[in-house]
C-alpha cells in the first residue's frame, strides 16, 4: 500500500510562517530530509520559496516575512533575541537601518551571512539574557525593550572597542525610562569595572534628556 504524502507547498501553508527549516517541513509532511529539500528546491527555482543558508528557508514575497524572524533559526541551539542599534531602529530610537541584523545570544560571538542579511551575534552572560519581548503580532522573534538594547549597546562597547557605543542621533523619547536602564545596568554583578561604565553612560544620557526639556 503507498502511503500519500502531503505535498511540500501544502505542507508550507499548513506550516503557516514565512521562514521554516528543511527539518520542520520534514516533520510535518512525514517525509525524507533528503525527498523535502529536493522539494523545496524545485519551489525555489519556480520562485516561490528562498533559500537563506543550509536547511533554512524563507517565503520574500510573504507580508509576514521579516529578516529579523530569521535569528531564532540562524542561532543554532542557543537561544538569541534582536537587540544592540537593530532593537533600537526597531522602536524608533534611531532613524538609521543598520545594516547588519545585531541579537545577544548565550552562544559564541559570531557573524551569520545569508541570502537575505547578514546576522551578527553577540554574547552575553547568560544571567542578562532577559529584558525581550515578542514584536508585533506575528510573534516570530524576539526583541529587546528600548532600555535593555541600550543597556546592552553600552555594555558590548566596552568590550568591543567601543563599537556600540556611539549615538549620534539618538532619541530615547518619553516612554524611554532611565531607571529601567538602570536597573538593568546594575545587574552586570560578575564584572564591576563594565557596571560603572554603562552607569556613567547612563547617567550622561540622563543629564542630556534633562538639558533638552
């Protein structure tokens, strides 16, 4: 008896994102890794679907699809959330569109280049890695409040040469609270030196919001 097997464009639509692995479409439709990625090369080449790297795909033309859904899977086993200047873009912080996609990981510091983007990941110690909340309505990924990705920008620049800390357009706004950030700074507990830091860079940004009042 041959057992029917759901097709793979079936099996994407079922699915329901805009980004998905070889492994999840696999699962989903009962089949072969090897059978499914066949598959979805043929859909690639009808322009349906994109591959991003190996075994990851993505639907460019989907309203839902944003490259930012694409660092939960491009962070391997270690979980990842959008932060650093592209969290800050996200919420209006800063006009500029960086053009790397930055997140903080508990995984090792490394650069992910794609079809799409290229994804740098940051890590940090694993008792900050909070301070995220879902974006938007699609839930697909993962994104610092304001006050965490600043917190996080400033302690990545001290050890970074000083990469991420330069701002020279930003707005924190009136929803911005500098005693969040603080709150967040003073839990950088395994490394004083990097605390004092971001608190005097906290404090800078403080007396700048109250001279522009």
């Amino acid at each position: 008896m041959t057992i029917r097997r759901m097709n793979v464009a079936r099996a994407i639509r079922v699915f329901g994102k805009a980004v998905f692995t070889t492994h999840q479409i696999a699962t989903l439709r009962e089949s072969s890794l090897s059978a499914t990625s066949q598959a979805l090369k043929r859909l690639e080449r009808q322009g349906l679907v994109k591959s991003v790297t190996r075994g990851v795909w993505c639907i460019p033309d989907d309203p839902q699809f944003s490259i930012y859904s694409l660092v939960p899977l491009l962070a391997g086993s270690h979980r990842a959330y959008v932060s650093l200047t592209s969290a800050l873009h996200l919420h209006g912080l800063i006009d500029q569109i960086p053009q790397v996609v930055f997140a903080v990981t508990t995984g090792h510091t490394r650069m992910r280049r794609t079809t799409v983007a290229a994804y740098s990941y940051h890590r940090i110690q694993p008792h900050l890695f909070d301070g995220f909340d879902w974006y938007g309505t699609g839930q697909d990924f993962l994104v610092a409040t304001p006050e965490k990705a600043l917190v996080d920008s400033l302690y990545l620049s001290s050890k970074r040469g000083k990469r991420f800390g330069l701002f020279p357009e930003i707005d924190l706004g009136a929803q911005f609270s500098i005693n969040r950030a603080v709150e967040w700074a003073e839990r950088i507990t395994h490394d004083p030196w990097t605390r004092s830091y971001v608190l005097k860079r906290l404090e800078i940004f403080k007396k700048q919001a109250a001279g522009s009042r």
